[in-house]
C-alpha cells in the first residue's frame, strides 16, 4: 500500500504524520486491497483542511473536512471515511449476495 501525505502551506512534522497514519490505519483494515492513499493537509487562513483519497479496486473514495484546528479535522475525515469505507463494504456484499442469488435460480 503507497501512503502519501502532503501539506499545502503546512508542514508535515514526523508527529503529525504519525497521527495521520495510526488514525487511518483501523479504517483501512477494513481492506484488504488498498492501492494507495493521499491525504493532503493544508491551512487557509483560519481554516484547517484535511482531504484523503483511498484507492480501492474499482473505486476511489474521497473524503474531506474543514475545522478550525488541525487534529480536529483530522478525526472529523477518519470518522466520515469510515463511514463512506462500511457504506463501500455494504455495497460490495449486497452486489456480490444478489450475484450468487441469481446464479443459483439460473441453475
């Protein structure tokens, strides 16, 4: 899996990035083929921006989050990317449930 963390007008302490990673590491346990991810950090004026692309086979999910601090917006992402992660899963096993459902009738 390629991680990639970036700032826009911040920099990327070891600490900050060792927040990031230990954050998004339960959520993409929920994968087990993850190509890559980007997350982009950056500020703007009083605003902190969090972004992340997950790339799965098949789909990339992006998810983003803007608070007044930093940290904040990082747990703010992690908890709507899980969401959109579990949203992901459920459809993935609902397509393949119907799949096997309508292969047994055609048999």
């Amino acid at each position: 899996m390629n991680l990639q963390i970036s700032g826009h007008h911040v920099e990327v302490t070891p600490a900050l990035r060792d927040y990031v990673e230990s954050k998004l590491d339960p959520v993409i346990a929920h994968f087990e083929r993850v190509t890559g991810i980007t997350v982009i950090l950056s500020v703007d004026k009083l605003k902190q921006k969090a972004e992340v692309t997950v790339h799965v086979p098949g789909k990339d999910i992006f998810v983003e989050s803007i608070e007044n601090d930093l940290y904040v917006a990082i747990d703010s992402l992690v908890d709507k990317l899980d969401r959109q992660v579990q949203k992901h899963k459920q459809k993935i096993s609902n397509h393949h449930r119907g799949d096997k459902v309508a292969h047994h009738l055609a048999e």
